[in-house]
C-alpha cells in the first residue's frame, strides 16, 4: 500500500534528477520515505537517491516497490500548476499508480520490476572534494558545450578548473579556493568526461543548490547534492573517459 500527497514543484524535482538518465525506475518505498539506485541503458552512469517521508503533504506506506514509467509522471506534471498538489496512490489489485492533480485523475499502468535488480553502488574513496553551487557548474557547462563533446575536471590545493578542448578552440572555467564552499585536496586530482551527461546530470540540480563534487585520477566523479527542501539526497556517479597518450 501506497498513498502520498506532494507539491507538483517537489515531485518535478525529484523526476528530473532520475529522468537525466532512465526512463524508468524502481522506487523502494516504506514507511520512512523511498529510495532508488539505477543505471543508465550504457552503464556510464548511476543514480543513488534516497526522499524522506517529510517530503511530502502526506505521506503512509507499508513497504513496497513501483515500478514508474517516468514519462508518464512527467505528462501528469504539466497539466500541473505551481503549487498545485498531487496526489498518488497505489491500486494493488489491478497494478496501477493513480494520480490525482486538480479535478484530473491518471491512472497508469506499473513497470515490471522482475528485470530491475538495484545496481551495486561502488565504494570509492575519492582523495579530492570540492563544494561549490550549481550555478557555477552550469556557467562552466554552457561555455564548454560550443567548444568539445568532453569535458575535464581538475582539483588542486588551489582551486577547482572545469576545461574543454576542441579542434581549435579551447575554455576553461578556473575557480580559486576563495571562490569555493570548501575544498579538499592534497595533491592534484583530474578526470576527463563525457559532456553530454556531465552536463545532463548538472542542468537536472535546483538552481542554487550547494553541490559536492569528489574526483580522482581517471576515476568516476561524485557529484552529491540535496533536493525537496534538503528532505533528499541525490548521489550521481559517472564514469570517465580515458585519455589517450
């Protein structure tokens, strides 16, 4: 059984993050909130996301797994205003979500979870962090994306450098210790990766969010970061791409 109302603004945040890199996902709800782990169609990249129950208007579930076609949740969405809440509840004898927005109710069918096993979450211990906003990330992404289809990630004791190289052209968005939140680094850490999803996962975190990026050499990056009003974590891995000599 599971029966919850959220704000429409909440629940777009939280289908955003996942959609950046499946289409469909198997939450693991109880009576605390839900989690999900899962990777991308290429195994490039994972998502770890964990929502507390304080996340939503209401909230009570005994524990289950739904399989959520996500572009049908994004369908319901935009029929959504801002502030508007929607409410979801499970139909467990005929294996349906049934959301309710406004005087509009969708009643849509549940993916089979016999295929989705939760993927293993690697335990890296990365030797740099750095902490800085999103805003800046995505100023880095936006003068990258003209220029390469990669991107480099470079953390010294100095500061934090996102660089992309092209052809002919090459940009480089450098951001000194003073500039960051915080930063962690003892020796020089840096990974190249592709653009493409660095710049998905990046555009899908809250404007103004504080996000926390851990990197090594030819290693995937951590990037961990907080949505639904700090009441859910997010944790994106993504693979690098290794450098040719």
């Amino acid at each position: 059984m599971f029966h919850a109302k959220i704000k429409s603004e909440t629940l777009k945040g939280i289908v955003d993050v996942v959609s950046t890199l499946v289409d469909e996902a198997k939450f693991n709800i109880n009576a605390d909130g839900f989690d999900l782990k899962a990777v991308d169609p290429a195994h490039v990249a994972m998502i770890e996301m964990k929502v507390e129950n304080g996340a939503f208007e209401e909230f009570s579930a005994d524990e289950t797994e739904l399989g959520v076609d996500l572009d049908k949740i994004k369908e319901v969405l935009r029929l959504a205003r801002s502030g508007d809440i929607i409410e979801m509840e499970q139909d467990e004898e005929k294996n349906r979500l049934i959301l309710n927005v406004g005087n509009i109710t969708r009643r849509m069918n549940l993916v089979d979870i016999s295929g989705m096993s939760d993927p293993r979450v690697p335990n890296l211990s990365l030797p740099a962090m750095v902490a800085v906003t999103s805003d800046e990330l995505q100023k880095g992404i936006r003068a990258a994306e003209s220029v390469s289809d990669h991107i480099a990630l470079t953390a010294t004791p100095e500061g934090f450098e996102m660089y992309s190289e092209g052809d002919t052209d090459s940009v480089t968005l450098r951001l000194p210790k003073d500039l960051l939140i915080s930063l962690d680094c003892e020796e020089r850490a840096r990974s190249l990766f592709p653009l493409d999803y660095f710049s998905n996962m990046v555009r899908s975190i809250p404007a103004g969010s504080v996000v926390s990026i851990s990197l090594g050499n030819d290693y995937p990056v951590k990037l961990e970061f907080e949505i639904a009003d700090k009441k859910g974590s997010v944790r994106y891995l993504l693979a690098p791409r290794i450098e040719s000599d």
